[in-house]
C-alpha cells in the first residue's frame, strides 16, 4: 500500500524550498499575529480555508505528498517539511489537515477504487470537499467496532440508520467516511463496512454541540434511511475493519505529526503551538524575568523540542520493521500527555489573567482552550487505548479479557443508541 | 540506540556489549566496588581503550579515529552499553579530556597528554562543578588571579569524578568573572584530592582543592584567554555522553522488569495481563523511546557542530534527568519487595541515575541554559 509516489525527476529539497519561499511571499497572505488556530476559529463554516487551499492548489504547493495523477504534487516527506517550515509567517489551512486531508484522504487514497479516487481526491486536494469522520457513537467511542449504527442492502443501496457523535466540523464538511454494521449476525469486527457518505442530503440531519468552551464545533447526526450507492463502499463489504484500522493508522500518524499529509505549522491537534507564544504570554504579563515562569517555557520547549524527535524516531523504527505500525500510538500518546502538561504550563504562565482578564484581552483564547485539556488525550482514541495498544501491540503483553470475543454481535451486550429527538 | 547504525557501527556496538559481557558483567560491578579501591580495574580499562573508548573524539592527526567519521555518535553506543550495565571506569571524563586536548590544545599539550590517556595509562578529568549552577555563565568557579605571565588558582572543585586516580585535571576558573581553562598535573604542589562518599556503586567522585597553586602561561588550554566557547562544546559533549548512558540504563530496565512481569504470577495469572500495570509499561515504553530519540538528536546536532547544539543537549538532559530517578523507582514498585533489596540489580541503576542526573548540570539548570539560549534574560 503505496502512500507516497515521487514524480521521475524530483526536484530536491533546497530548490524547492527556494522555489516555495517566493512562491509564499508572492501569493499567501501574512499571519499577522494571529495564529492559524485564531484564523479557522473566525472562518466557522471553512469559507475561508477553501479559499486558502484554493491558492495553494492552483499554485502546486497543494496535497504534496499525494500522487500526481490524483491532483498531487507526488513529493516526499522531505518536501512537505520544508514547505511547512517556509509556510511558518503566512495563513495555512491548516484545519484541513485534519481529518479531511490526512486521516480521509490518506485513507481514500490507500482503499478507493480509481473511480472513487479520481472522483474524490483532486476536491480534497483543491478545498472544494471537505471530509470528515463518522465513527463514534452515542453508545461508544473506544469500543469503535460496538457500533450499533446499520446500513442494510437492498439490491445496490444501503440504508443508512442510526446515529454519529463528536464528529468535529460535520456542519461545514461536504462528505464523511461513515462506519456501519452491515451483518449483526457475526462477530463484531466482521460485519462493519465503510461507506462514502454525502452529508447534506435528506434523512441527514445535523445536530451542533456545545463544547464546554461555549464552541459548537462537535456535531451529532441522526440517519434516518439515508440511500447509499453501492459505488460509494469503501473496501469491500463487510470487511470495513480492515478499512477502519488503517484509518485509525493515518489518526494515530497525524495526531502524533508523522503524517506527510500534515502541512502548516500549528496542525497538529491541541496544545502545540508555535514556540514564542508563551513568550509572548509572559512579556505581556511582565513575568518574563521570573526564573520560574523561565523554567516552565524551557519544559515546554523541551516537551515540544523530544516530541518532533520521538516521532522522527517511531516513523524510522516503523519503516525498518523494527516495530509495528500501531507504535504510531508512542508518539500519539506522547503527544497528548504533553498537551495536557503544556495546558499546565499555560495555566500557570497566565496567572490571574486565567481566571479574570480585561474585556477582549488577547490571553482570553488560552484561558478558554484551558477547559478543553483532555480533547487531545480523547479525541483520535483515549490515551487509555493507546497504552492498550502499546501494551499489546509494540511490548506484547497478553491481551485484555473481551467478553464479545468470537460472539455474534446481536448476542453481545452493548448500549443503544438513542432515536431523533423530536 | 540510533536506528541508523551504519555496519561498522553495528559491529562496534555489539563488540563493546560483548566485552563488557564478559569482563564486566553486574555481578562483577558489585565485586569490584568492594575489591578495586577506585572501583575499576587499570588492566581491564587498558583493554577498553584499545577497543577505542578513549580515542573516538580525538582526531586521526593526534593519534585517535573514530568508527563512522562520526566520533561522538560511536561514543553514545559505548556510553549507552555501559549504561546498560552500570559499568565502571571514567568513561566520561577521559573523553571530554581528550576532546578538549584534540580540539583545542596546543600540539605541546595534546602531544604531552594524549598518547597516555587514548592506551589508558593515564586518566584525566574535567573540573567544572563548584557549586550550585556550576555550568552557567557566572556560576560559582575556581578563582584565578594573574601572576606575571601565569596564573594563581585558589578554592575548591567538587564533586569531580575520577579525582582519586585523575593524572591531569583540566579546571575551569575565574579570572575577573572570565572563564579560564587551565590543564593542571595532579602532582602539581598545591593541588590535593581529597575523597568524598559516592552513591554509585563504582564511580568514584572527590573534591579538588586548589591551594593557591601557581600555574604557568604554558598551561591555558589553547592559550586561549576566555574558555566560555570551550567550555559550552565540552559541556555539550559530556551532556550528551550522560544522556546516552541514562536512556540505555532506563531501556535496559524496562526490559528485564517486563520479562519479570511476564513471568510472576498473581491471583492466577501473570502480572503481565493486568492493565493496569500494562499501563505503565507503556507509558515507560514512550518514556524510553523518547530518551534513546532525543540522546542520538543531539548527539547527531554536537557532532555536527550544528548551531543548536547546546540547546539540544540541554534539552536531551533536562528531559531524560527530570524523570529518570521516577522512572527507576516506578520499575521498583512494579518488581515488587524484592525490588528493594541489595541483591536486585535495580539499585546499581537508581545510584547511576542519581548521580547523573545531578552533575554536570541538574534538569532545573539544564532549562535555564536553554531558557538562556532562547533568550529570555540573565541568570
Ligand atoms: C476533540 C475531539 C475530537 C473528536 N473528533 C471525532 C471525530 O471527528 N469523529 C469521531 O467519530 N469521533 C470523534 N471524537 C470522539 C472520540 O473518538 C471519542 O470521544 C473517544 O474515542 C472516546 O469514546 P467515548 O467518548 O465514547 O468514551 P468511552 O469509550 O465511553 O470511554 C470513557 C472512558 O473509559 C475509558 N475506556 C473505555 N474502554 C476502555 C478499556 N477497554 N480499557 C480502559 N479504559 C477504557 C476511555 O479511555 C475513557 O477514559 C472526538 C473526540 C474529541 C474529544
């Protein structure tokens, strides 16, 4: 399973960089202070980071790492680092990477037929779709082949029924990879397909949420026999499992920064930032000269500074065939518990300005971003499933007990999910 | 371990673990603590340097050579095999002794000291720690006053690793608040170890005092007259040599505690299968990924020479130092009773950590050098 493809004569890495540097300068507007987080935060509905991608499209400096047939610039890695560094002073659509990019997109891009690639992946690319994911349940997130959420044939269409939560950004998106249980009468992890799903139809209805930060970003959608075309399954029928598993591999990638689909500084999940903002913080509250506030921001720098070099570490260690893919999870928990430690950092930085600030005072985000710290140790599977994983996976210690080990899933307990609120 | 070895490097490595193997196994660790009064065997670290532990940082021209082209990089593989079997002799500061020797001495001292220390017949050692912030700029340091062309050092440098069979120190000291580097024979009259108590089992620490030793123009490192950029390459160094000793001591751990796991059994089953003691192991899984990653990082960025250097020494230190004693001590809890006693191995490591985690540089100094280097004010 290819993820990458070079065109014949790749253009190394200093001249494209070169080449990106002006190409920025000349066409990408400036940060101007505000980071790309503020950014997608005032674009609610994602007007403005299509608009972004649109120009990064239009430029080549758009999907990079994707193959050129599928409306990508069939670069590596290497490339798509540089890019990202060069792209550091100018607006990025960086809300695009994830999911839609780097966990749909690289998942289309691994299992799609060349129908559904072509059709799909130069959109993704240019901004004009926007994916996201349809996987937890009301009934259960960590238990993602529990799903209850059916689709049953007839003839060449599925109905969709059921219900999806904490899909992130569902009410701007354009289509979902949407998890379903197309045979009850099997274990669990043999009845699930994937399909591609078109949000904005009828039988879909949308719900926001609203996050403890006051934010509606999540959303629950109810499927009330929503029609899909046999064309629009992902994998094959019944083995979405194995579908759903490589894409928890690109979630695990893209979360922990190791995905080449990544581009744009800021992008990955919660907590990391760029390196001078709790400077900034500090200067603004006049705590910089504090030797302990000073302490703090190097213990950030550091965390942030060994997480880059974990994950270049795994991402080797995973190429060799040292360890398995799954150790994905290392870096994706490293990732979260620093999150949870930078939020510390944050708190602490902050001072009186955490509790109370001035009307519009520029700290009042960090403040608010306080009362999400667990997203990113949830979001993308618990910190507690990537310790199961590494545990059993990487050290190879005995599995858990499963009482629905081998038990066709209609006999397995597990909870319902709810029917639309009227 | 990097991930990258190159087949000669690979070989190096698996030469140096088999030699310690067999020469130096843990059990023989313990022994030598009680029978080598300086806690190592002279013979036995002849033998190393002739492997190449003493020459991998000196170049070709003063009679070293390194495996790769790489010299500190072979270094970490032989710091982190020790680490891994909290092996004995002055590893440490015989290497940064004879860097600064090949990197910045005069062809009189680097032709004078180097051939005694790369054969192991003589052992030198940095002097650096005199206190509390020792390794940053304006930290406590010798004193030296001019005296015609030369030098008077007067005050105390402790704790220094290997003082009591130490030939050569190389001092740091002050001279109106600027760094000097000044190589001084310990025969020199004035100059007097005196031995302190050390919590590892075979790395011997002393303090040197320095009673108003006078020292003569011939003996400034380089002749150089501020030692500030010497002393951060060789700080950079040392720093890096501990990492890689730390994170193979805490992966070597992580092993054996987790074979032990699979093997005792509790309420019928093995430790192995309880999650939340799986748990843990994961959580020490990233801790030891995350040390051996950021050890070869900057091991790769000193090596070169690279302009975040230090920065990424320091944060390699302070990340690693900061939870290695925890760590050890959750392998402790997770081995249970037996884990606390004098015959399990886990306390020879917890007595390494300790003592690496505080010299050349706490994790709390280590932030502040790089806090330093990000510019956020003066000490
Ligand atoms: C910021 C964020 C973004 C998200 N984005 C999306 C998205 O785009 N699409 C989507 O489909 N979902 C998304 N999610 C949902 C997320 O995947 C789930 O919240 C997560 O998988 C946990 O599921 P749950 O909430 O049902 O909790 P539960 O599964 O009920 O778990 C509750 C607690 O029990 C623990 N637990 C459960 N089972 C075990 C076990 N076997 N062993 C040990 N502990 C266990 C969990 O770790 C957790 O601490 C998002 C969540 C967040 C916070």
């Amino acid at each position: 399973m290819s993820t990458e493809s070079t065109t014949d004569a790749a253009e190394d890495v200093e001249s494209f960089r070169l080449r990106a540097r002006a190409w920025l300068a000349e066409n990408m507007p400036r940060i101007e202070g505000k980071s790309n987080a503020d950014i997608a935060r005032e674009d609610e509905n994602g007007v403005y980071a299509r608009k972004l991608q649109k120009i990064l499209f239009d430029g080549g400096f758009a999907g990079l790492c994707f193959p050129v047939e599928y409306g990508g610039q069939g670069l590596s890695l290497a490339h798509q680092r540089a890019f990202t560094e060069e792209s550091g002073p100018y607006q990025m659509p960086t809300v695009l990477n994830i999911p839609s990019l780097s966990i749909l997109g690289a998942t289309l891009l691994d299992f799609g037929t060349e129908a559904q690639k072509k059709r799909h992946l130069p959109k993704l690319i240019s901004g004009e779709e926007i994916w996201v994911q349809f996987l937890s349940e009301p009934s259960g997130g960590s238990d993602l082949a529990g799903l209850v959420t059916k689709a049953t044939r007839d003839g060449d269409i599925f109905h969709l029924n059921g219900s999806k939560i904490w899909s992130s950004g569902a009410f701007r998106a354009d289509y979902a990879l949407v998890l379903a249980r197309t045979n009850p009468e099997v274990p669990k992890h043999s009845g699930i397909t994937v399909f591609i799903l078109k949000i904005h139809q009828p039988g879909v209805e949308i719900q926001q949420i609203k996050m403890a930060t006051g934010a509606n970003e999540f959303c629950q959608e109810f499927f009330d026999d929503v029609p899909i075309p046999i064309e629009d399954v992902l994998g094959k029928i019944d083995d979405g499992w194995t579908v759903a598993s490589r894409l928890l591999f690109h979630e695990r990638d893209a979360m922990g920064g190791g995905s080449p689909y990544l581009s744009g500084q800021g992008q990955r999940g919660h907590g990391t930032s760029n390196r001078s903002d709790l400077i900034e913080l500090a200067e603004s509250n006049g705590t910089l000269g504090d030797p302990a506030i000073r302490q703090l921001i190097a213990e950030a720098k550091i965390n942030e500074t060994v997480g880059e070099q974990l994950t270049a570490r795994t991402a080797t260690a995973i190429k060799q065939g040292l360890v398995p893919g799954t150790a994905g999870s290392i870096p994706r928990l490293y990732s979260a518990m620093t999150s949870e430690r930078r939020q510390e950092i944050n708190l602490e930085i902050l001072g009186t300005a955490a509790p109370v600030w001035e009307p519009g005072a520029p700290s009042r985000q960090k403040s608010l971003d306080y009362l999400m710290r667990q997203g990113g140790s949830l979001g993308g599977g618990s910190n507690e499933m990537q310790r199961n994983i590494i545990s059993e996976r990487v050290l190879l210690m005995p599995r858990e007990y499963a009482a629905d080990k081998d038990k066709p899933f209609n006999e397995v307990l597990h909870n319902q999910t709810p029917t639309r609120p009227r | 371990m990097d991930l990258e070895l190159t087949d000669d490097q690979g070989l190096f490595r698996e030469t140096t673990a088999k030699f310690i193997e067999a020469t130096c196994p843990i059990d023989t660790v313990r022994e030598w603590s009680e029978s080598e009064p300086h806690g190592f065997n002279r013979k036995w670290w002849s033998q190393g340097a002739e492997l190449g532990w003493t020459s991998l940082l000196v170049s070709e021209e003063h009679g070293g050579g390194s495996v790769s082209g790489h010299g500190l990089l072979d270094l970490i593989l032989v710091a982190e095999e020790q680490g891994r079997r909290v092996t004995p002799g002055p590893l440490l500061p015989v290497n940064v002794v004879a860097a600064a020797l090949s990197e910045f001495g005069t062809s009189e001292q680097a032709d004078r000291h180097l051939p005694g220390l790369l054969s192991g017949e003589s052992i030198a050692t940095w002097c650096i720690e005199a206190g509390r912030g020792s390794i940053l700029p304006g930290g406590p340091r010798l004193q030296a006053t001019k005296d015609g062309a030369g030098y008077r050092i007067s005050g105390v440098t402790a704790p220094i690793e290997a003082a009591d069979v130490a030939d050569l120190f190389l001092a740091v000291a002050d001279v109106d608040g600027v760094p000097i580097h000044v190589l001084v024979d310990a025969a020199t009259p004035g100059v007097v170890v005196s031995e302190m108590e050390s919590i590892d089992f075979v790395r011997r620490h002393g303090a040197v005092h320095f009673n108003d030793v006078s020292i003569g123009a011939g003996s400034l490192l380089g002749g150089v007259a501020d030692a500030s950029e010497q002393i951060d390459r060789l700080l950079d160094l040392a720093v890096v040599i501990q990492c890689a000793s730390m994170s193979g001591a805490i992966d070597q751990v992580l092993g054996f505690t987790l074979e032990y796991a699979f093997d005792r059994y509790s309420f019928g089953r093995p430790l192995a299968s309880y999650q939340a003691l799986k748990h843990r192991f994961a959580d020490h899984k990233i801790f030891a990924e995350a040390s051996l990653a950021t050890t070869v990082a900057a091991a790769n960025a000193v090596d070169a020479r690279a302009g975040d250097a230090s920065e990424l020494a320091s944060t390699a230190k302070a990340y690693i130092a900061q939870s290695v004693t925890s760590e050890l001590h959750d392998f402790v809890q997770l081995t249970g009773g037996i884990g606390t006693t004098w015959d399990h191995d886990l306390h020879l490591f917890i007595r390494r950590a300790v003592q690496e985690r505080a010299l050349l540089g706490s994790p709390a100094d280590h932030r502040e050098r790089i806090a330093l280097i990000l510019g956020l004010g003066a000490a």
